[in-house]
C-alpha cells in the first residue's frame, strides 16, 4: 500500500506500519520545511486552524511543574487557551498519533489565529518540523519576554535577543500605573481605563489593548499610539518621540506594509532555537494560546462569538430594542422588515445601511426601501451602546440587524431563536440588485417561490418568513391595485381599505394599513386572514390562492406552534445568506458609511 494513503481532502485509512515509516523519515532532516506532514499526516493543517495567537517556539511554555514557566511573571494570570491547544493534539493524535509536535501546533495556531481574525496569511510559508522541549525555566522566562514597564532601549535590547509581538487584552495591574501616573496620555483615555482599573484593587480586570477593534487584526493600534492612546507603558514608548516614531507613523498610514512586515516578522521569530531532528519530544501536556478573544472568531458563524470579546454585546441590544419598541410598538416590525431587505441584497452584510456617497449608491432610494424601511436611528443608538459595552467597535452592524430583529419579535410576543454571529460589514451597496431582488407586493407565487429560491430558501421559508407581516403595516400605494381591482378578495374588508387609499394615484400613498388584525403583537392572525380572503397585499394572498403552499397557510392556522418554530428556522436560514467573515469586509465604526 502506498503510505501516502491520501487521495481528496478525506482520508483513507493508513496502516500503522506506513504512518511509523512516514514519521521516521520524516524525522531524518534538522530543517523546517513547509510540507513536513504533508505524507505523515496531510490533514494537520486542516486540523490545527481552529486556534489562536501564541509564542515560544519549542512548546516549552506548555510544561506543568515546579519550575514550569506558566508561573513566570509575564505569563502567570495572563496566558490562557490551554485548553484549545489540548482539544486541537487530541485530535491529531486520533489522525496521526505521535506525528505533531505541540511546537508546530502553537505556530500553526498563530498563524490561523491572525488569519480568522483579519490579518494576513502566511498560508504556504509556515516553515514546519519542530520538536518539543523536554524542560522548562521560569527564569528564563521572567528575564526573556519583554516587560510592559520596560522603555524604548529596553525594547530594542529585548527583542534583539529575541523578537515578538502581540494583540489581545491586559490586565488591569500591568497598565495602572500608567493611567494614573504617566503624561504621555490622552485624557479621555484615560479616564475611561480608570473606570476598568481602580488605584487598588481589580488587578486582573481586563482592557483591549487595540481599544478601536479589539479582536480584528488590523493597523489601529499604531493608530492608537500616535494619539497618546496605547494602553500599556511598552506600546506608548514605540511613539514617544524616539527612533521607532517613523516606523509606527508608516504603520499608521499603510496597513498593507504592517501586515507584510508582520508576516516577516513572524516567520523570523518562529526560527528562534527551534529543535529539530532527534533533539526535544513529540509529547505535550498542555498548550499555550496567547488571545483566546479569536477563538470564536473563525469564518464559521456561532451563537457564541462574542462570549469573549464582549459578554454584554447581545444584552445591550436587546436593552435598546425593548426601548425603542416600549415608545413605538411599530418599530419592532421596521426593524424585522431593515435584516430582511438586508440579507436578500448579496447577503447579510448591513448594506442596506450604507448611505449615498459618490462611491456608493445607497439601496435606500431602492423602489422596495424608499419611504418605506425605517428604524435607522434605532441601528446608531444601538451601535452606540453596544461599543460603550464592548469599549470599541467589536459587533458588527450585520449582526446588530440580525439580533435586533430577533429581540423585536420576541418583544412583540413571538418565538426567540438562537442568533448565528460572526458577520463582518459591507463596504458596498447596490441599489440595482436591491430593486432586483428584493421580493415585490405585486408579485404572484410562482415569481415569490423562484425569488426565494434564488437566496437558497424554499417553499417553507417563504410561507414562514412572510409570516413576518404578523407585525406591522404598509403604505396605500403598495395595496391600492388589489383592493379596488382583484376579485380573491374579501368585500368589506376592501370597502373599509378603501376609506384609507382612495383610488386616485398619488392621492394618500402613504397611507398606512396594519398587514394584519394585530398588528402590534406576533402571532398567527396573519394566516387566518389569508384563509378569511384578507391578505393585505397581493402577494399575501397568493400565499393562499389555491396554489402550492394552501397547505402551509393552513397548518400555521391550526397550529400556531408550527409556525413559530418554522419561522425560528427560517430565519436563521435567512441570517446565513453569503456572510461576511474571517477577513472579509469591515467592521464599520459607523453603520452609515463605510471605515476611511
């Protein structure tokens, strides 16, 4: 058998005798090497990105014991993750046991780490075939990695011998005493780090170090330095008037040089006194991951994805909702209605929110949007709050539309779903692909059935999401055809319509009727219209016109749980229409325009 034994991005089953031959040679050159587990163990890259930040390059910082260097000052109360690297060597050694070292594991979980949360790649330079230590030193620990209190020339020394960097969060005792005693500061700053870091007590209160956007890998922290904003001692004295100034300004104003000399950068420090060949061990106890922030941060949506990066995120939307729903019942339908005109234009990005600019043509002036989406002030007033909680710009505008329409509905009385998080913002519009594909009032079924089945959704879906109309109401001009024109439709109900949109075009077109008898709280009203011929809009009575989909309309009559958990479904459905994640798009500072 060929001890390849890999044949497409599934494997076969390898022998033990293959897998010992592969390993062995494997085992014969002392030089890194990109495709070292490319035959001992193909998918260990594919295994590995699942992980976050780390450092130390032959995995002894993973060592328990008396002398290990998890107690070290630097690392003591601050590394955190071990965990995910234990998680990540279970399954590699169920794939190739005894094949990947925990040094390789850590390099590779940086890299991805970076990747999932915006940076660079170094996807094909990660040079592999690392072994690990068998010992570990606290001292060495403690006089090696660079000290937050140290100043520029002690930098400079430090990473001399070595060469690091890192992102992520820090504790409150590690940056006190600047906030409370240094001048090279901002203010404003500063007090607002005082809230989180008392003059005593609170010690292992955490702060982003990137307060912009903590857990995107971007250029804000040289942003932050050059405005006296660095969080740490150590940051600040990289911009304070000293020889690196220049390099934090170029920084500053080119991310893609940043990013470049990163990927250098990192490559040269995971070269530093690595064991190869017969030198170390294959076996790890436990891993070391510097910034667990990433580690829902991958191009997966999830319900947990800001667990860590901001516990308060979803309650401080749903606190802004129930709000602005407690002043205008109304409101809780326009901000259902803003996620879903949002998520049938090239997905749930927030585009919809995007005003018009010379670059940008808003799909506000859309046929389907204009005078008619609503609730935007509700979006900046939740955006506001949500980066006060966060202390920075870490929720997404695409994923505030999506958990502010599930907490209006639940708010107006209906079901609540678990919201898949991790969308990242659009940095386009369109206002064509807007009036193209946003499902029309005059549509008949056959075109509403092709028209969802074009954003991966079906027949249920239509008949379930269209159940959003429980809530709600719409403009004269949007009804006026069918209440004076079709005959599938219920006599005194269009008569007493008519007393709100008079025939006459543009003669009361903004004239509003409530899409159902209650229009202010979620229930299944709706469909018994539809079954009593009193669809407000002609496409809601197609839903109900002896075609395909009479049959859901009556299920959701006789069993309105059926309908909740449909809709449930559907709109998560919904909500994974083409996300942004990993890298893609931005998180916009403000949900109208797009990040200069």
């Amino acid at each position: 058998m060929a001890c390849d034994g890999f044949t497409s991005s599934i494997p076969k089953a390898a022998t033990k005798s293959c897998l010992l031959l592969l390993f062995l040679v494997g085992m014969v050159s002392a030089q890194l090497t990109t495709t070292f587990y490319d035959k001992s163990c193909p998918r260990a890259l594919f295994i590995v990105n699942s992980a976050i930040v780390a450092a130390g390059c032959d995995a002894s910082v993973l060592l328990d014991g008396v002398d290990g260097e998890k107690t070290a000052l630097p690392n003591n109360n601050s590394l955190r993750g071990f965990d995910v690297i234990d998680s990540i060597k279970s399954q590699l050694e169920k794939e190739c046991p005894g094949v990947v070292s925990c040094a390789d594991i850590v390099t590779l979980a940086a890299r991805d780490s970076v990747v999932a949360l915006g940076g660079a790649s170094w996807q094909w330079q990660v040079l592999l075939g690392r072994r690990d230590s068998t010992t570990s030193n606290k001292t060495a620990a403690n006089t090696e990695l660079p000290s937050p209190f140290l100043d520029l020339n002690g930098l400079i020394s430090s990473f001399a011998n070595k060469g690091a960097h890192t992102i992520g969060k820090a504790r409150c005792i590690v940056f006190r005493e600047r906030i409370y005693n240094e001048t090279n500061i901002d203010p404003l700053f500063a007090k607002v780090r005082q809230l989180q870091c008392p003059r005593t007590g609170g010690d292992d209160n955490l702060a982003p170090l990137d307060a912009i956007s903590p857990i995107v890998f971007d250029n804000f922290y040289y942003e932050n330095l050059v405005n006296k904003k660095g969080l740490l001692h150590s940051d600040q004295e990289l911009f304070n008037g000293g020889s690196t100034d220049s390099q934090v300004i170029a920084y500053n104003l080119n991310p893609i040089s940043f990013q470049q000399d990163f990927i250098k950068a990192m490559q040269k420090m995971n070269n530093l006194g690595v064991l190869t060949g017969k030198r170390g061990s294959l076996f790890c106890v436990r891993a070391f991951v510097l910034l667990a922030l990433a580690a829902t941060a991958f191009s997966q949506l999830s319900p947990n994805f800001y667990d860590n990066s901001c516990p308060h995120a979803l309650s401080t939307i749903q606190s802004v909702v129930r709000t602005a729903i407690y002043k205008e019942r109304r409101m809780g339908a326009s901000l259902l209605r803003l996620h879903f005109h949002d998520c049938f234009v090239n997905g749930c990005d927030a585009s919809i929110l995007l005003d018009s600019t010379p670059a940008i043509d808003s799909e506000k002036g859309a046929v389907p949007n204009n005078n008619s989406v609503r609730g935007f002030e509700v979006v900046d007033n939740i955006k506001s709050e949500v980066d006060k909680a966060c202390g920075g710009p870490v929720v997404s505008c695409a994923d505030i539309l999506a958990v502010a329409a599930r907490d209006s509905v639940v708010a107006l009385g209906g079901p609540a779903w678990e919201v898949q998080l991790g969308r990242r913002d659009s940095t386009t519009a369109s206002r064509t692909k807007a009036n193209a594909d946003i499902p029309s009032p005059f549509m008949n079924l056959t075109q509403l059935i092709e028209n969802f089945k074009n954003q991966g959704l079906d027949e249920t879906d239509l008949v379930a999401l269209s159940g959003g109309h429980t809530i709600g109401f719409a403009r004269c001009v949007s009804f006026r055809d069918r209440i004076y024109n079709e005959t599938n439709i219920e006599g005194a109900f269009a008569e007493k319509l008519r007393s709100i949109c008079p025939r006459q075009s543009n003669d009361g077109d903004a004239n509003l009727a409530s899409l159902d008898p209650t229009p202010e709280y979620f229930d299944p009203a709706y469909y018994y219209n539809l079954a009593q011929r009193k669809g407000l809009l002609h496409s809601d009575q197609e839903l109900f016109n002896g075609g395909c989909t009479d049959a859901l309309v009556n299920k959701y009559t006789s069993y309105p749980i059926a309908f909740w958990q449909d809709f449930a479904n559907s709109m998560v459905k919904m909500g994974n229409i083409k996300p942004l994640t990993g890298y893609q798009g931005q998180i916009r500072l403000n949900c109208m325009a797009v990040n200069q």
